[in-house]
C-alpha cells in the first residue's frame, strides 16, 4: 500500500531593498547610525532569508563626506557594485563634477541604470540609461520606471550640459501604461528622485503605477506614523499607490514584500512595508571583508585631513532647515571675505564699493560640526561643494525678488546686516540692511557662491546680477583659511542662534 501525502507549496514572495539620498556617507555617524558596513549585513542577511530580493537606490549616492570630495566617486561607484545594487537611478548630486566624470563613473555599475525622463542624447551619458527594465519573478512580469527631478534652478547647467528633460508625470503615466498594456506586467513601480511632494502628485495623477519607491526630499516615510506621512495614497481611479523613502545618509533601508501568488487580487495595501534601522548591531567579524579591504587605503588618506584641528566651535553647528547659529556664521563669513575681497580690488580702483550684505545657500552646508574642536576634515566635509566665492552688484529689484524666494523657503543665510520681516507663514513683508528698507531702485553689493549666483536653488533673480569679483579656488579653502584666523585671535566658532528672518510683530504691538 503506497501511503498518499499532500504537499502545501510555500507562498513565493518578492522583497525589494531600497535605499535614496546616502550622500557618501561610508562610516557610521557619531551615534553609530548608518555606514556601508552594517547596510551590507542587513542586505546579505536578507538576501540570505529570502529567495527573491531586489536592491533598488533612488539616487544621491554621492556627495557629502570627504570620499567623495577627494576621490570623486571612486569610493561610491564601486561599493554600489559590492553591495549587490539591482536597478538604480540618478539624483541630482550625480551631476555636481559635471557630465563626463558622471558618465564615467556610472558606466562602471553593473546595476541597471534607469531614466524615462532625461535625453542624454549628444552627452557622454548617451546610451547608458533606458526608460524602464522588466524582471520576470516567479511566473510574474516586474516593471520598473526611472523618473527624475527637474534640474532647471536646482542642477549647475555647466554640469548637465545638453541633458534635456521632459515632466516627470507625463513619461512615468506613459511608460507605466504602456509596462502594463503592451507588455502586460503584473506589477509596476516607479523609482524616482522627485521628492515626496512630487512622489504624491505622480501618485494621485497615475492609473498604472502600483509602487513608488523615492527619493531626494530626505523624508523618511514611517509605515508607522501615517498620518505624519502617508505611505498609500490613491491614484486617479482611487485605487491605492504604495509610496515610500527612506530619509537620508543611509540610516535605514527600506524593505518590501509582495506576494508573488496572489499579485492579481492584491493591491499595494497589502503589500508589508517595512523600515530597517542600520546599527552597530553586527558584530565586526560579521562585517563583508572585501568592503573592508576595499575602504581601508582610503580612509588611511583621509586619517591626516581628519586629524588636523584647526579651531574650536563654541556651541554645536547644526545643519538643519531651521535658520540658527551655523546658517549664520556662514554667511558672516561671507560678508567678513567680500569686504576683503573688495578693500583688495579698491586699492587698485577707488571706486569699487563696500559690501553690502552675503547670501549663501543652506544647501551648501552638508554636515553639522559639535561643539568642541574643528578638524579641517570636518570644515572640508561640511562644504563639500567645489562652489566659488563671487561679489556682484544687484538691483535691489532683484535683492528683494531674491528675499522674498528664500523666505518661501524657510530662510537662507544672510549676513548679520539684513533683518527679513516675515508674516510668520514664508510671505516676506519687507527687508531690510542696516535697518534701512531696501529700496527696488538702488543698485547693492553682494556677496554669494557662484551656483546661488547663477540663479540656482531657485533664486533666480541673482542670475541678473554683474559680477565684479570671482575667486579661481573652491570656497573651503578660505573657509578654512578664515578657521585658522579666527584660532590665532583666540576666537572660536560661534554665531549667534537669533533668526535674521523674523516674524512681524506689528499686531501684537497694536493689540496692546
């Protein structure tokens, strides 16, 4: 007699890994959050448990730490190949050494490169990227889309020269219908560097796109707190879109299981969507060899940059999107070395003027610095950018054009001569200099960065300044330099905490 017996198949599932916005960030912070090492464990533990697993970036793998500063992506490109990565997209930080380091560096990845949005057509990136790829899982067809953030005002044009763009909305609704109808995918997802705000809007104006996977706002899209920041929103037919990011500097990793078995009754509600913190809970013989044997000749070079104290910080330089003391102390000196700048050009033409006032751009500041001693690493590493130092004269036209754009944005650093009114809400109500209005009529002298000057980071009203001044060396170094000054003069690094863009209290003062 043969003994019958029933077998129950396990169900088959998909599990994509994703990770947006980790700015170079190879070693653990301060708190031990973050580094490549301990991201690699929890991948391969993962891949280890799972049969079908996928790594997905969204983009801004660079920029942000002195790897990438000084060896230009040779860190980067490399560990995205030892980390396993599958399909990835650009950022905008990709961009930031120009077109021919960028298609350099990214033909060396073995991950899928992804962009439906971007013509590289002319470029040194031609051919590299391809709008969508399909993955064939467990009887199932996989379709992914790159989408990418528009870079007018927000990418250098000198560094993405002959890239032409076309809406983001428009190509994702196109390739997502034509992954679902044409080639008749059972599931489409959407990676993007668009930022949150522009990862809802797709959502809410798609029919097709069951996932998006994103990047570039920093937000870190909590399945447990949906209010805060919802993680399903519905698209044009009301049905549920899976929308997810995992913040930045690579602190977490995003992890999504789809049951493969039952794709076609499910929806993305019910897809498991989870966030998994990267610690210092692998013990270091857990940690990929290879990745340590391939880092160790780098951070040996940066030991000696790490290690050379320059200064003293006062109080800790926090690098957040409130204004405070490092928004402040920023664009001091930029004062402090315009006026220096300009009493050099004076002594040969009398007629140069004073400086005015500085801008600078909070998103030129990368890293907080803690109270205590300042390595020049550090200073390095917090002005990554390979930005120049530029005085120009401006209408007052365009200066409070330019003020009233950086107040919508919650602030820019300016110089401590400038006081912005605000109605509490982002409006400018008016703008002073040494407590004189600016007037739209008169012609004023600034300092700034060149990418602020060119009229990026959307403060395009800078663009028609003249430029009468403009250093040939990065600004860190007078950063620095002004670091090693403020040390011989006994003085630390400190600006005060007070807000330069200050909330109206005209009604307050009529109230009484």
């Amino acid at each position: 007699m043969i003994a019958s017996a029933s077998f129950a198949l396990a169900a088959r599932d998909l599990v994509i890994l994703h990770t947006n916005d980790t700015h170079s960030l190879i070693d653990p912070d301060r708190d031990g959050a973050g580094g490549v090492l301990q991201r690699k464990a929890i991948i391969d533990s993962v891949r280890k448990a799972e049969k079908d697993v996928l790594l997905i970036d969204a983009g801004d793998k660079v920029q942000g730490t002195l790897y990438f500063k000084f060896f230009k992506g040779d860190v980067d490109y490399p560990l995205q190949n030892l980390l396993g990565v599958d399909i990835s997209i650009l950022g905008n930080h990709e961009f930031d050494n120009g077109m021919q380091l960028l298609a350099k560096n990214e033909a060396t990845q073995k991950a899928e490169l992804l962009s439906a949005n971007y013509d590289f057509t002319g470029t040194p990136a031609e051919g590299l990227f391809k709008p969508y790829t399909i993955r064939k899982i467990g009887g199932r067809k996989i379709g992914f889309i790159g989408l990418n953030v528009d870079p007018e005002a927000l990418i250098a044009e000198k560094t993405r020269e002959g890239v032409k763009y076309t809406d983001f909305i428009a190509e994702g609704n196109k390739w997502a219908e034509y992954l679902k109808d044409k080639k008749k995918c059972d599931l489409v997802v959407a990676v993007t560097h668009v930022g949150y705000s522009g990862d809802k809007e797709l959502a809410r104006k798609s029919k097709d796109i069951d996932i998006i996977i994103g990047g570039h706002s920093h937000t870190l899209v909590d399945p447990d707190a949906p209010d805060k920041t919802p993680h399903l929103i519905n698209n044009a037919e009301g049905r549920p879109v899976l929308v997810v990011q995992c913040g930045k500097s690579g602190k977490y990793v995003g992890q999504i299981r789809v049951g493969l078995d039952n794709l076609k009754s499910e929806t993305p509600a019910d897809f498991d969507y989870s966030l998994i913190p990267v610690s210092d809970r692998f013990p270091a013989e857990k940690l990929d060899g290879k990745i340590k044997a391939f880092l160790a000749p780098y951070t040996a070079a940066l030991d000696s940059v790490s290690n050379d104290i320059i200064g003293y910080a006062a109080c800790d330089m926090l690098n957040n999107k409130s204004q405070g003391e490092f928004h402040n102390w920023i664009a001091d000196f930029g004062a402090w070395y315009g006026g220096l700048k300009l009493d050099s050009l004076r002594k040969i033409n009398p007629d140069v003027p004073e400086l005015d006032l500085a801008i600078m751009n909070a998103g030129g500041i990368r890293n907080s610095i803690p109270q205590g001693k300042v390595s020049r690493g550090q200073i390095l590493s917090a002005f990554p950018f390979n930005n120049k130092f530029v005085v120009m004269e401006i209408s007052g036209k365009d200066l409070l054009e330019t003020l009233k754009i950086a107040s919508s944005q919650g602030g820019q650093p300016v110089s401590n001569s400038v006081r912005v009114v605000t109605d509490g809400n982002g409006n400018m109500l008016r703008a002073m200099i040494d407590m004189e209005e600016i007037d739209p009529a008169k012609t004023y002298t600034l300092g700034t960065i060149d990418y602020l000057a060119w009229g990026n980071d959307y403060l395009t009203p800078l663009a028609n300044g003249k430029w009468i001044y403009s250093d040939d060396i990065e600004v860190c170094a007078p950063l620095v330099r002004y670091m090693k000054l403020l040390s011989q003069l006994g003085l630390p690094m400190d600006a005060s905490p007070r807000p330069r863009y200050v909330e109206d209290i005209t009604p307050e003062v009529e109230a009484r």
